[in-house]
C-alpha cells in the first residue's frame, strides 16, 4: 500500500472514533426523507407522474441501504480503486517509487551531497554556472520531498472531505434540481479514486523506463534518454524535478480524464510550449 493510502485510512479511523460519521448519517437521513418527498410533491405536481415518483422511490431506498453500511461501503470502494493500483504496480514489479527515491537521495545525500556539491563549485572555479548548478541541485533535493507530501495531505483532505460530506449530499438526490448537487459529488469522487491509479500509472512507467531508482539513473547516465553527460549530482537534481512535476500534475490529470476534458488538456499543453517558438 502507497504510503498516502495508508494516511488516508489513519484519517478515516480517526474520523470514526470521533463518531463524526454517525453524526452525518443522522443529519442526512432526514435529509433524505425530505428530498424524496420533496421528490413525490415534484411528482404529483407533474400531473401525477408515477415514473418520477418510481424513480424518487427507488433512489430512497437505495440510499436508505447506502447509509445504513456506508462506512464500510465507502472504504469498499476506496478499497476496490487501490487494489486496482496495486495490481497495476505488481504487474511490473513496482514499488511506491516516489516514496523510494526520495528515501535512496537521502542515502545518496548523506554520503556523498557535501562533498559533491563543493567539487560542483570549486570545480568550475566558483562560477556562476557552477554556483547555479548548486543551487538547482539543493532545490531540487528539497522540492521532491515537499511535492510529495503535499500530494499525500491533500489526497486524505480531499478524500476526507468526500467521506464527511458524502451522505449530505447524497441524500439530495431523489430531489430534481438539487439532485444535481450528488451527481458532481459522484464525479469528484470518481477525481479522487483516480489520484491513486495515476500513482501508480507513473510508478510502473518509472520501472519500464528503468528511473525507478537512484542507481539505475546514474548507471544509464540519464532519464528516459534525456540529460545525457550531466554530473551525477545534477542529473538526479533533474530527474526529481520532473518526479515532482508528475507528482503535482496528478489531481489536475485526473479531473481532466474523468470529465472527458483530455483532448483539450493536450491541446492546452501544446500551445503552451510553442508559444515561445511562435512568439519568435
């Protein structure tokens, strides 16, 4: 399990021992039985549609079971969305890469990152080059670790966010009009899962690429093919960068897939690296 994963779950433990969960299913339990008659006046307001009221009917119920086992309904479903991500990882024998290179720099940095940094330095004939080059080097080494769990407190947030709220608004859906409101919970939700599966996307395309480790970037020299001849030091500088720019892309990557919008996400990023070439 991906370590944000685990601090998501610690965070839905502690929501339940403060019995807040039971709280809000109470609240949105007569919630739910005003929208769905709020739903019948709608229905007979219709002229007496009965399908409407069918329909109204139906959802009540299902809601009904819903709230009834919904702490363990909806850690079934966080559940089911992880298991898929882990069997994406075990296909090619991946790990929680992120979580991994950032604990091999350490290693890396604790034996060899003083020494190094002052040969990038002195090496150049203290340049301005060789100053920037260390520079980068220290920024790099500390934007990975703070991407990363920046990702990981956002993820619980977010997801606790749904957990809390989820019942109010779901008991809104046997309602026309307001129902609207639980359909775009029901699609952030779908945002959410999807963090996790991007995760483990870039994880296993991190094995297949062979950058799923410190020593597997210094020994081919470069990543993905890219940065060829750079000093070991800054080639690791380089590869965290972009480590943490897939990092931050996810929660944006994922609502752009689930509402359809990927097309014109590509578009988008097109435009915005030729727009130097074309401003030219």
């Amino acid at each position: 399990m991906f370590y944000f994963e685990q601090m998501f779950l610690n965070a839905l433990d502690g929501i339940d021992g403060s019995n807040i969960t039971d709280g809000v299913v109470g609240i949105a339990s007569t919630i739910l039985i005003v929208s769905f008659l709020y739903g019948a006046y709608q229905a007979f307001a219709s002229g007496g549609d009965v399908r409407a009221l069918g329909i109204s009917g139906v959802k009540y119920l299902l809601l009904g079971l819903v709230f009834a086992g919904y702490t363990t309904i909806f850690r079934d479903v966080n559940g089911m969305f992880n298991s898929v991500a882990q069997s994406i990882t075990g296909l090619v024998s991946a790990t929680d890469m992120f979580s991994d290179w950032m604990t091999q720099l350490q290693q890396y940095w604790s034996q060899n990152g003083t020494q190094s940094l002052w040969s990038i330095i002195g090496g150049v004939g203290a340049s301005l080059s060789g100053l920037l080059d260390a520079l980068l080097i220290i920024v790099a080494f500390t934007l990975m670790p703070i991407t990363y769990a920046l990702f990981a407190l956002f993820y619980s947030l977010y997801g606790s966010i749904l957990y809390v709220t989820g019942p109010l608004v779901l008991a809104l859906l046997p309602a026309n009009g307001i129902g609207q409101l639980a359909r775009i919970y029901l699609v952030n939700m779908l945002i959410f899962q999807a963090w996790g599966l991007l995760y483990a996307i870039f994880s296993a395309l991190a094995v297949v690429l062979n950058v799923n480790s410190v020593n597997n970037v210094l020994n081919s020299g470069g990543v993905a093919g890219f940065f060829q001849n750079a000093s070991q030091d800054l080639l690791l500088a380089l590869a965290s960068i972009l480590f943490s720019i897939s990092i931050a892309l996810i929660p944006f990557l994922a609502s752009r897939i689930v509402k359809g919008d990927v097309g014109s996400t590509v578009m988008v990023l097109i435009r915005s690296a030729m727009w130097p070439v074309t401003k030219k």
